[in-house]
C-alpha cells in the first residue's frame, strides 16, 4: 500500500486491555484465521452446484500457497524502478499451465501488470482481485536477511512484501488456482488483477489499465483490495473484520517561488529561499477545519462499540460531539482520528540552489497534503493559496484525484456480515476509512464498488511486523489461514 495506513480510531478507547498494538496493528490487516469447526481437517468439500461437491485437500493446498508464496517474495519488484514484469510473468507461467484464461501487458519497458480470469455462467456480474506487484525501497543494512531471500525463520516468512501486499497477492492467486481445480460452478467471473506501480500512484498500473483496458472488466460489480482492518485480541478472539469503503484522497503538489539572485554575501528577503520558507511556515501553520464526511461518519459508528460506553456514545454522533468543547479538547490527543477529519498537510521535499555563497532565482517544496473524503479539490487548493499569500509562488498539482467511496448497503457487504456472524459468534463487521490510499479509486471512477479487506486475522504477537521498513515479514499461520478464508468469502460470493 501507497502509506502507512491507519484504522479509525484511537486505542486507548479500545475496552480490551491489549488494545492499543492490537488496535494500531489492526491496520496492517495481516492475521491469523481462527477456523471454525470442522474446518481443520485436512480436506473439505468445495460447493459446485449442479457439479456436485469436490474435495478440497487443504494440507496439500497450503504446502503449494507456501511455495508460491516464497517463491514470489524472491522477485525483486522495487519501485522505482519497479520491474514488475517478472511477477506477471510469474504469475502467468502457471496460468498456463493451469489453464487459466491471462493477458499480461507492459506499457513501459519493464512495468508490467497481469489480468487472469475465470468464466462464471454470468447471473451475477464480476468481481475483481486486485493487488499489486511492486514493492517499496529497503536498506540491507537493516535487515537480517536478504529482502528477496524467501525465508521462513521461527515461523515467520521474510522478505520484502509479506506484508505489502504480496502475500494478500498471493492468497487471492491461490484463491483463484483452488476454485479453478474444484471445479466450482461460479454464478459471477472472477478477474485476479495485479497491477505495476501502485507505491509510486498507479499511473503506469492501475491507472493505465483502466484506461487502456476497462473491457477487461466487463462491468465487473464489486473489487476486494488491501486496505481492510481486523481487530483479535491477546487470546485470539476475533472482535471485528474490517470493509474498507473508502479512502482519504492524495493531493500532491509542488510550491515554486522565483526571487533576486545574487551573492550570499549580501542577504535578500525577498529571496526565492526566503519566500518559499515564509510560505511554507505558514502552510505548517495551518489547521485545516473538521469535516464530517457521511462514510467516516458511518466508519467511528461501526467502531463504538469496541470502544469503553462513555467514549464510544460520543462517536455515534460526531457533528454534536464537535460542538463539545470537552469532546474536542479529547480529540486532539487523537491522531489517528484527526487524520480522518482534517485535510492534512506534509512538507516533504525542498529544493534550492547548487552553491553555497550563491542565493538561487528558484526555489521549491513538495508537499504531501490527504483530502476527507468528498472534498472538492478546488476548493482545497484555493485554500492553500490563500494560506500560502504570496501570488509570486506557484502551486503545480504532482498527484490529485477526486475523493470517491463505495456504499455499505451492497450486497457484497450483506454477504461479508453474515459471514461473520456464522464464522466469529460476537465479532462485529466494522468499515474503516484508510487514511492512505490504494489503487481501489481507479475502478470506484468506473463505478466498480471497491473495498478493502484482509482475509488475515491474528493477535498482534502472531502477525509480523516491518510494514515498509525493515525485516518485513508475516506470521505463517496468519498468511495459511487467511489464503483458507479468503477462498472461503470468494467462494461465497460468487457461488
């Protein structure tokens, strides 16, 4: 996933004892599947309609997802520059082999994304597995083993990936791979889609696909991506799965300022330099207002419940609680909720000059600034302007995008909640907003409803840990149980 990503609420609210890394690592998604009766063994029987049931040998299905899966982390897909190419073709190699329906494109030489499919009787329209294939930088240095070794150490599996998405990658390929060998009936195609560029935007992935190819979709109805929170507790109970219907929007843009050049020697306030740090002292400044979009809303009710009864009442109705002055003086301790009601603003580059004793014409910062959901870019960047007060410095949009959101009344969500009742007595379906962003946007502009689930449930101490930073890695039985739950949701919606 492009950042790091946060779920909606705080921990300390949370009433388990455990909750605060339970609560902070819930974000990751990445856990361990605690097996309903029966679901155990060795074998079980796939659904296949009017086929009839097929075994499903889970041991021997697992000691494969294993394989792949180590082998996958072995593909060094580093973006920049990403060269994701060689996990399509990955990918497409047992395709082949298996007879499944693939195209691989390239757009650039190098960046490469994958498209499989198999063929449902068409009652219900698709649904597409999206992942992506690229990874972020590492720095050896850091880590005890190589980041595209593959290895399993004390029931860990490292590499560079675990967590990032490879290994939901992963589940969802051999998602794909158990219902093509059972042989089930599907009423609705299933399009596992891997996708290049995705730490870097998506413009030569994601975005290039639905451009170039939105047929491939075929009016395809519902998307599962990463993005998704779980909450399990110390001794393994599992409290919430999370359905992610939404993100915060990326609003990235680069502040120019043009001043007199001259010798360092003699100072200049109106300095490119210094213009350019006025601004952006003032844009460090600024405190965005509280916006209470309908889908964060929705997203801290859902999550009340797992909070202690005096705190949790207070966000079953946010607007009214805003007008609180206590309540507020509260939610400013709250990081992780303040991130999902302002528009935020990071200053992360600056750039200027070439020489010490010389004062540069030019000078320029980037900045990393995340929208609420249903903000309107124009009126956030007229905002901006207005903080920045200096006509002389340019604002150039580097990434930008609309904010969009997919609703909670689907029947994919229907679906997902009765799952959970059946399988978790007690846990509760929550529907976190990520304060990063995924791919997910692409398809919502085509009007796929998309969102983010992590079929990996495990507490805290079982799931791994290094989410793009060092010695990345999952817990074993948290990745083999989730490939088992993940099949288990596909397999029900498209049944």
């Amino acid at each position: 996933m492009e950042s790091f990503l946060f779920s909606s609420h705080s921990t300390p609210r949370v009433r388990q004892s455990s909750g605060r890394a339970a609560w902070r690592s819930a974000l990751l998604a990445l856990c361990l599947l605690l097996l309903a009766p029966g679901a155990g063994s060795g074998q079980e029987r796939a659904q296949t309609g009017s086929g009839g049931p097929r075994q499903i040998d889970w041991a021997k299905a697992e000691t494969e997802a294993l394989d792949l899966f180590l082998a996958y982390l072995r593909i060094d897909t580093t973006n920049p520059p990403g060269k994701e190419i060689a996990a399509a073709r990955f990918f497409g190699e047992i395709c082949r082999r298996e007879g499944i329906e693939y195209r691989i494109f390239e757009p650039e030489p190098g960046r490469g994304t994958i498209w499989a499919r198999l063929r449902g009787n068409g009652e219900q329209r698709p649904l597409v597995l999206l992942n992506h294939l690229d990874v972020v930088p590492h720095s050896p240095e850091f880590w005890t083993y190589p980041a595209f070794a593959g290895r399993v150490e004390g029931g860990f599996i490292y590499g560079r990936g675990a967590l990032d998405m490879k290994s939901l990658g992963m589940a969802q390929f051999v998602t794909l791979l158990t219902l093509r060998r059972a042989g089930v009936q599907l009423r609705r195609d299933i399009i596992f889609l891997g996708t290049a560029d995705e730490e870097s935007g998506g413009k030569l992935g994601a975005g290039w696909f639905v451009r170039n190819h939105p047929e491939l979709l075929r009016d395809a109805e519902f998307l599962l991506n990463e993005g998704g929170s779980n909450f399990v507790d110390n001794t393994g109970r599992v409290l919430s799965i999370g359905i992610s219907p939404a993100e915060k929007t990326p609003a990235w843009f680069r502040l120019t300022a043009i001043g007199e050049p001259g010798h360092g020697s003699v100072p200049r306030p109106q300095s490119s330099v210094n213009r350019l740090l006025r601004a952006l002292q003032r844009l460090q400044n600024h405190q965005p207002g509280y916006q209470v979009a309908p889908v964060v809303a929705q997203s801290f009710r859902s999550f009340a419940p797992l909070m202690e009864r005096s705190v949790g009442v207070r966000y079953l109705n946010l607007e009214e609680s805003l007008k609180d002055p206590d309540f507020t003086r509260l939610l400013a301790s709250d990081t992780q909720a303040q991130v999902l009601l302002r528009n935020t603003i990071s200053i992360t580059i600056l750039e200027a000059g070439n020489k010490v004793n010389v004062i540069p014409a030019q000078a320029s910062a980037s900045i990393d600034t995340r929208l609420v959901p249903g903000e309107r870019l124009d009126r956030w960047i007229a905002e901006l302007k207005g903080v920045i007060a200096d006509p002389g410095i340019t604002l150039e949009p580097l990434l930008a995008f609309e904010g969009n959101a997919s609703p909670i009344d689907s029947s994919l969500v229907r679906t997902m909640q009765s799952l959970v009742e059946r399988r978790f007595p007690g846990a509760i379906l929550t529907f976190p907003v990520v304060a990063g962003f995924t791919d997910s946007h692409y398809f919502r502009e085509l009007g796929i409803h998309s969102y983010g689930l992590s079929p990996f449930l495990a507490p805290i101490q079982q799931l791994g840990q290094g989410y793009h930073g060092n010695d990345e890695r999952i817990g074993q039985q948290a990745f083999l149980g989730g490939v088992r739950f993940l099949y288990e949701v596909v397999e029900e919606l498209a049944r």
